[in-house]
C-alpha cells in the first residue's frame, strides 16, 4: 500500500489530482530454482526471502496452486489453493514454463531487432476471486487450458510440435464408414480479431 500526504492550495489544486505508481511486480516461487522440488537452486516455497520477481505466467499459476505461505511453519497459505506439489506435475510446470522464457523476435521497422519472452502475466488477481477464475486467466496468458492429467493438475499448451506418426490409407479398417462434414462448427468459426496494448507512455492506458 501506499501513504501520501497531499498540501492543498486552492490556487494551484483545485482537485486531487491522479496518481500512478509503477511497481517492480511479485515475488514468486519458481520450483526450477529449488533443488528440493526437482528443480535447481535455492528457491523454498515456504521461504519468501528466495523468491525472486517473474512475470512467467506459468511461475505465476504454480505458486497460485501450491500456495503463498508467510511462514516455514505454516500449513496454510494465506493465498492461493494449496495443493501439495506432488499433484502438480513438475515436468509439464517446467516445459510450460520454459516455453513462457523461450525468446522471440518483436517485430520493428525495418527488422526484427529485439526479443521479448513468449509469454507474460501483468496484472493484479485479489484474493477473493474464485480459483477458477484465476487459474483460467493465467492460463489464457500463456495461450494454454487448465487439464486434470489423471488426477494431477496442469495445462495443456498450443505450442506446435511434431507429428508423431502419418495416418494413411492403409490405416482405416477395410468397410468403415467415412464421414465428411464440410461445415464448420461454430467454435471454429472467426469473425474478426481485435487487440488492445497498455501503452508504458499513456501510462498504460489500453489503445
């Protein structure tokens, strides 16, 4: 939070005038950097001291899950769901999460000159919302779902991969049935695509 204590003068203030305030971000805990969770490094989920600023979206939805504790003792977070680590799978965390790091090119005239991770989280969830609430916008920063993996949680990406194997024509059982459906469903349809940027220089008012 933030205190301020404002001098009125009715020449030159006749109102409040707004404030804006541009923070660093939150502190997360980052199981890749904790030797102890599968990871590597000295980061501990119940020590707020190892934690370190990240804006990784999928940093940001694991904590949510296991929980933000204030204390080593504590066995209830006092943000977050909670969930004991070994239903959220630390392989899928981790690839997520490296995909969120992985750099690509922004586009500027007349080349592409700098990198930018592929995906960030920026923005302010409360305490109050509904679980669901929080994890489907996370998940939406990062272009992924939330899944039930068997049991475990964790989100399921749109990053393109490799085909495994080739269906052909020898694949389809002799005297099946074939059906072709031209029409598309109404999920598949797009009308049209409308983007907003939260302008750093208009302080970050969306344009």
């Amino acid at each position: 939070y933030v205190i301020m204590t404002v001098r009125w003068d009715p020449d030159t203030m006749p109102a409040i005038p707004s404030m804006f305030f541009e923070t660093t971000g939150a502190y997360m805990y980052d199981r890749r950097l904790d030797s102890t969770a599968g990871g590597s490094g000295s980061q501990r989920l119940k020590n707020r001291s190892t934690w370190a600023v990240s804006a990784n979206p999928a940093v940001a939805l694991d904590h949510f899950l296991l929980g933000r504790f204030l204390d080593s003792g504590d066995d209830v977070p006092v943000f977050g769901v909670g969930i004991d680590p070994s239903e959220v799978d630390y392989d899928r965390f981790a690839g997520m999460a490296n995909l969120c790091d992985e750099l690509v090119a922004v586009a500027e005239t007349p080349y592409y000159t700098t990198n930018q991770p592929r995906y960030e989280a920026n923005g302010i969830v409360f305490s109050d919302d509904p679980y669901k609430d929080i994890i489907v916008q996370l998940c939406r920063a990062m272009n992924a779902r939330p899944a039930d993996l068997g049991g475990n949680i964790g989100v399921i990406d749109n990053e393109a991969k490799t085909a495994v194997f080739d269906l052909e024509d020898g694949d389809i059982p002799e005297g099946a049935t074939e059906v072709y459906i031209p029409k598309k469903s109404r999920d598949d349809l797009i009308g049209g695509v409308r983007g907003n940027y939260q302008d750093v220089n208009n302080n970050y008012n969306p344009t």
